[in-house]
C-alpha cells in the first residue's frame, strides 16, 4: 500500500551523483514504456533523473538501478512522480523527481550523508558527524581561517583560543567509544594544529598571507576565487568517481566542473575520458577531446586518449595522426612511438593478407603446362 505523503514530510541532503536506472511505467498518454538513463542527483527520499517519457505527477513508477555494464545489482522499487520539466541544457530531454514509497539507500551509495540514518540515530550524534565532515573537507580544500573559524583581523589570543576549543571537542581520546571515528578527529586536530602554528607564528603568518593573496584566495568572497574553487572541487569529484570507475557518477561531476570553465582544456580532456567508457557516449568524447586539443595544441594527453579511444572503436586511421601529433610535441614519448609501430604493422600485415583483386588475377601469369 502505497505511503502516505504530506507537505511536512522530512528532507534529506542531495548527492550529485548518477546511478543508471531502468525506468518503467505509464507516460502522460497511457502507453506503457520503459527506458534505460541516469539520475542527476540522489537523496534518502527520492531522485532526478533526465527522461524521454512524460509523466504525470503522482503517477507511480518502477525503478532498478544498473551499472555501466549492465549487470542489475539492486531490486526493483517504486517511486511517485513528483515533479516535471524541460532540460535546459538538453534539449528534448525532461528532468524528472520521484519520491520512493519506501525511503531509503536504495541506491547503494558508500559513504551516505549522515542525515540518511534511521532516525534511531540521536541528532546530537548526527550534528556532530555533520560538523565533523564539515570540517574535514576544510582541512582539504579551505584555508586555515576557515579552519579555525577566525578571521585575519582576529588577535593571537582569539585563534588560541578557537584553536583550544576545536580540540577539547575533537580530540580523538574524547571519542574512544566510536573507533570508527579515530582517524576522522585525528586529522582534524592535526591540521587545527598546523593552522594555529602557521597564523601564531610572525614569519609564517605573514608568508601565508602572502601566499593566500598571490592565489586570490584570501578575499574568499570574490567570486572569481570562489568560482575557481568550485569548478576544482568539482574537478576532484569527478576524478574520485572516474578512479572507482563510476564513470556516470564522473560525467556529472565533470559537467559541471565544465560549465563553471567552459574553457578549460583540462576538464575538457577530463570529461572525455569519462565518457569514453559508455558506447553511447563515444561521440560526445570524441567531441570534448577534439574542443580540449583546439583549446591546448600541445596537450599531449588529449590527444594520446583521443588515439585510444579511435583504436578501441577500430579507427586506427584516424589514431595514427594523433599519435604522430604527439612525437613532433614530445619526439620521445615511448608510447606514442610504441603504438604507431604498432599500428603501422598490424597495417602491413594486413595488406600483406589482403585477397587479390580480378585485375591481379588476370595479370598474375598461369603456371606452364607440363609437356610430359
């Protein structure tokens, strides 16, 4: 029996990333139809996920999630329409939000967001975990400001003292009782300490300065820096995902790290290689790696993959040239020399295999009858 929903009903934090899904159902016509594509975002209540089809909202649909390789891991689950829309950046398709009937990780995401536990979970615990990750992914990617939670107008005594503080709620001897959190606080006070170390210190603190200014990182509200950031968070993402050869889960990091710096060769090159891995996206590749070469001449890599990428889909005619590209940039790149040696043989002896023509035939002289 399908639950009961109503406009109170509890969020959950979205992950941008892609499952592939086959979707089943009726459309806005009543015909049945059922398709294969890929989730935008996820949540603990539901997913987008672009679509041919029309729907109509409150219509109830059946979901399965794939992999790239179309093996079927996970059951099948039903999901209410909740909203319908046009794509703006792709045409002809929809954006389409479901609502599970049973809420869940249905998804089979590793490291869930802590609000998707049961709700057994005490919120103190939940908060905790929640400042927790806060804080380590500004001991990745922030400043040690941000870090301590100060500002550079802030005195010595008021970062001692924020820096204190951090660690009297985070040191790992105060958590004994989570051993799955050991490394976590731990990384956490270690670079609480560097950051009070380098903003306590005359010298250092004025070379980080420096070097925050250099970058345009310590304005952190101009938008450029925070744009900058951004697109290499994004960046970071998607090759996280591409190394775990979740190549849908790396496409859509990588589009949107892509459209933060359309001009980015690198992103380019980045997103071509993502999708590479899925047949039905080759074109695309081929496209981002041809627009990475026209940005960067000299990206050797870009064109390396693309090279890969035209032998793998058995256009070797089209690889050589790339290949060549690469040893007039790079004269002892060995594995450009290696695979266009390789080719030119397979090409050799393929020529050397091939069938006679008719005209061959009829110039080739007859072995001489025997007279005896």
């Amino acid at each position: 029996m399908p639950i009961a929903h109503s406009a109170g009903r509890r969020r959950s934090t979205r992950v941008a990333q892609a499952v592939f899904l086959n979707v089943a159902g009726l459309d806005a016509d009543g015909l049945p139809f059922e398709e294969q594509t890929g989730t935008m975002e996820l949540s603990f209540h539901g997913c987008r996920y672009f679509s041919r089809h029309d729907v109509l909202k409150n219509s109830w649909l059946t979901l399965q999630g794939i992999s790239s390789e179309g093996v079927s891991p996970l059951p099948h689950f039903r999901a209410r329409v909740v909203s319908v829309r046009k794509s703006q950046r792709l045409p002809g398709l929809l954006q389409v939000g479901v609502e599970l009937e049973a809420p869940g990780n249905v998804w089979g995401v590793a490291s869930p967001p802590v609000d998707w536990r049961e709700s057994s979970v005490p919120r103190e615990t939940i908060v905790f975990e929640r400042e927790m990750q806060e804080l380590l992914a500004l001991a990745a990617t922030g400043t040690y400001y941000q870090m301590l939670r100060v500002t550079s107008n802030s005195s010595r005594a008021q970062i001692r003292s924020a820096y204190y503080e951090l660690v009297r709620k985070f040191h790992p001897d105060r958590h004994m009782d989570h051993p799955a959190w050991t490394a976590q606080p731990q990384k956490i006070t270690d670079s609480a300490g560097v950051a009070y170390k380098t903003l306590t210190g005359g010298a250092s603190h004025g070379a980080y300065d420096e070097k925050l200014a250099g970058s345009g990182a310590f304005t952190l509200g101009e938008q450029k820096s925070q744009i900058r950031k951004t697109a290499e968070e994004c960046a970071a993402k998607g090759r996280e995902c591409f190394r775990a050869r979740n190549y849908g889960g790396a496409i859509l990091w990588l589009r949107e790290a892509l459209e933060i710096e359309p001009w980015s060769a690198k992103y380019r090159a980045m997103l071509a290689r993502s999708l590479a891995p899925v047949p039905q996206y080759r074109r695309e590749a081929i496209e981002h790696f041809e627009k990475a070469i026209e940005i960067d001449p000299l990206n050797t890599s870009a064109h390396l993959h693309l090279a890969e990428l035209y032998e793998e889909m058995r256009l070797p005619w089209r690889a050589h040239p790339h290949y060549k590209k690469i040893l007039e940039i790079d004269p002892g790149h060995s594995k450009a020399r290696e695979r266009l040696s390789a080719a030119v043989s397979v090409a050799g002896g393929a020529a050397a295999k091939k069938p006679s023509t008719l005209m061959n035939r009829f110039f080739t002289r007859w072995p001489k009858r025997s007279t005896e």
